[in-house]
C-alpha cells in the first residue's frame, strides 16, 4: 500500500518521486508548481473575508497613539484559534477548508506585519516597555489560542479521531 502524501491536497502520483522505490510517470517533471485556478480563487476569497475583518475590529475598536493595541492582538488571537480548528477539521473536512479558511482568511485576518509596525510604532515614539508586553502577549495567546482550538476541536464528533 502506498504512503498517503505528507500535504493532502497532493495527489499521490507527485509525492511519489519522494519514496524509495515508487513509480512515476515517465516523462520530465516541472521545477514549476501547478497553480490550480480553484485554489487561488479560494485563497483571494478567503484573504478579502479575513482582510475586511481585520479593518472592520480594528477600525471599530482603534487603538489610541502610545497605548496597548488590543484590536490588534484580540484579532490575531482569533485568527489562532480558527487556524488551530483548521488543522484538525482539514484533515477530514472538505479540501477547499485549507486554502479558504486556513490559508485566505486567517492570513488575511492574522498578518505578521501588523504586529510589528504596532510594536514598532510604540517602541519608536517611546513607549519600549509596552511594544515588548505587547509582543509577549501576542505570542503567548497566539500559541495559546492556537492549542486550545486545536485541542477543543479534537474532542469535538467533528475532529474526532484526527
């Protein structure tokens, strides 16, 4: 029986190069990766959803000049829960999870860059001890908030057994 690919959105036939002993299809193999239409239609999807969500909280709820930017770190808190639940459910769930929710919408929502510019506006104009608070909160309850999704999800019927 053959191995199962390592990412579930391949087909078997293109992780077979990978084990010792497999057949491939003849032929010469693309250094390029396929890009599937359906798949980068779902991520643009997800990403709009996620971004929108993003400036929605933020706009809502804006943070004052040198103080703790909450918004910021409740909405990437939330994006690592969500992409915790993603994890157990696009095991099982449909193939369009992943790259809707997981990849679209959380990246969308959950973006690297403004963690930093908050850290760095607040460290520029003085505020260094809040920018460091701010960047351990926002690991601590992203690792946090990414466990707990996963581990609520698993003991869910839904993610059981993955």
């Amino acid at each position: 029986m053959p191995r199962p690919p390592i990412d579930p959105d391949l087909d078997p036939a293109e992780d077979a190069p990978h084990h010792p002993g497999a057949r491939r299809e003849p032929g010469p193999r693309s250094r390029w990766p396929r890009i599937a239409p359906t798949v980068v239609g779902l991520v643009f999807a997800g990403g709009c959803l996620g971004g929108w969500a993003r400036y929605a909280v933020t706009t809502a709820w804006a943070t004052p000049a040198g103080r703790f930017p909450w918004s910021t770190l409740w909405v990437n808190t939330a994006g690592a829960f969500v992409l915790g639940v993603v994890v157990v459910l696009a095991a099982r769930g449909p193939r369009a999870l992943r790259p809707l929710v997981g990849t679209g919408f959380c990246g969308g929502l959950t973006t690297f860059s403004a963690l930093v510019v908050a850290a760095d506006r607040l460290a520029a104009h003085g505020h260094a001890g809040t920018a460091i608070a701010y960047l351990v909160a926002s690991t601590a309850a992203g690792l946090a908030a990414a466990w707990l999704g996963f581990a609520v999800t698993r003991r869910t019927p839904a993610g059981a057994g993955c």
